[in-house]
C-alpha cells in the first residue's frame, strides 16, 4: 500500500476504505497531508484514490480543497492524466474522474514535453490527457468542451494528438477531428530534426488493410475525404 511509514499513512488508509468521516476528520487536523508526497512512487492522497478508484473518496477529497493540479515529483503525471487510463464503469467509459477534476479547475492542456526515466528507473513518454485519452472518442470530447487544444505540438515526441489519432487508426476520432474540430489537415503530424510527417505518411504507413474488410472501407473513406479537402496520396515524397 501507498504510504506506508509516513505521516499520511491514516489518511490514506482512510481513502482506501472510503472512510469520508475519517477523512474529513485527518484533513481538518492536517490540511497539508492533501499536498504530500508519498516519497518513493510521488503520488498524493488525490492520485491514490483515481488508481484504487475509490470515486467517494475522490470526491470527498475534492470537496476538502485537493489540487486537481498536483503534479507528481516523480511521475510528472497530474491526477487529470492519471485519470484518463480509467477503463469502464458500468460498461461505458469511466469519466467521472476526468469530470470532476476539470469541473474543479484541472488543467487539460498541461503537458509533459519530453520523454524521461525517473529516479526509480521507469520510462515515461511525453504526454497530455489528450494524448492519452486519443483511443476514446468520449473522453476526447470532454477534454475539448474543458478546453483542450487539438493542435498542440508536443515537444518530446514531436506530434499532435491527431497526429496519434491517425497512427493508431481511430477512425471515429479522426473524424470527429475533422468533421467538429476542423483541424488542418494540411499541417504535420510530427515535426522532427530532420523531417516532417504529414497526414499521407501516416495513412499510407498505419492503414494497410486487407480489402473488403471493415477498417478497409473506413481507411477508403477516410482517403476520399481527406482528397476531397486537397490531400494528393499520388504525388506525395513519402517518409514512412
């Protein structure tokens, strides 16, 4: 368990049990243990409660005055980011963690710029929420009505969020992207020391299908429809 041998080990017990008296109890008598830091992993109480999805707690901490904005020392990873690898809730996709947290002021354009190891040897990738919630197009539409940017570059791997959208063939979000969003599809997709990439390399790399086959048809028209805005596949110096 988190915490162990540390001064908010009670409160973190209590968030485990979602005992809301026992918290509401410890944070009125040490305000401060909302900010701590447990010292070998970097999250705090409010980080704990989205990993073990403890939604009472998480609430209950939020109500208490818990920064929705706590970026984890070692991680770099705020409770927003955590919260978009939430899977399901009653077998639709669980945004209430990512809800709440923006409707109490989470940041959603906050981003990790470069890739990096932390102390305990783990790798992390540099992210946003939007990048890490790019596979599902609900969570994608929450982060845009809070504010997310959709063209926001991120520095360490050198793309956007549809830029990852179309890598990893999220047809729904592409779409939405571009039907809603009305993103430039004429912009690139990664930007990097020697290249750039646009959307034909991504398309022509990552949606190879065999014909006839569901995604087959959706690659077509997604094709059809990027030709239609002035995409040329034909006449393309292809990177990928």
């Amino acid at each position: 368990m988190y915490f162990e041998n540390t001064e908010a080990f009670e409160l973190a017990k209590a968030v485990s049990d979602e005992d809301l008296d026992r918290i509401q109890e410890l944070v009125q008598k040490q305000p401060n243990l909302l900010e701590y830091s447990e010292p070998q992993f970097g999250v705090n109480v409010l980080i704990q409660s989205i990993l073990s999805e403890k939604y009472k707690s998480f609430t209950k901490l939020l109500e208490l005055g818990a920064n929705p904005n706590y970026i984890s020392p070692i991680t770099k990873e705020t409770p927003l980011i955590t919260s978009t690898f939430l899977s399901t809730f009653n077998g639709e996709p669980d945004l209430r963690f990512m809800r709440a947290l923006l409707q109490h002021g989470a940041d959603p354009n906050y981003t990790i710029e470069e890739d990096f190891t932390d102390v305990n040897g783990n790798y992390h990738f540099a992210t946003t929420a939007f990048e890490s919630s790019i596979d599902n197009l609900e969570k994608v539409k929450l982060l845009v009505q809070y504010g997310a940017d959709p063209s926001k570059l991120i520095r360490g791997c050198h793309c956007t969020a549809f830029g990852s959208a179309v890598m990893r063939q999220q047809f729904d979000v592409i779409n939405y992207f571009i039907d809603t969003l009305k993103v430039n599809v004429h912009q690139p997709m990664y930007v990097r020391e020697n290249d750039t990439i646009y959307i034909q390399d991504l398309v022509k790399r990552y949606m190879s299908y065999k014909p006839n086959t569901s995604a087959y048809m959706e690659a077509q028209k997604l094709r059809e429809k990027l030709q239609r805005m002035g995409i040329d596949f034909e006449n393309h110096n292809y990177k990928l």
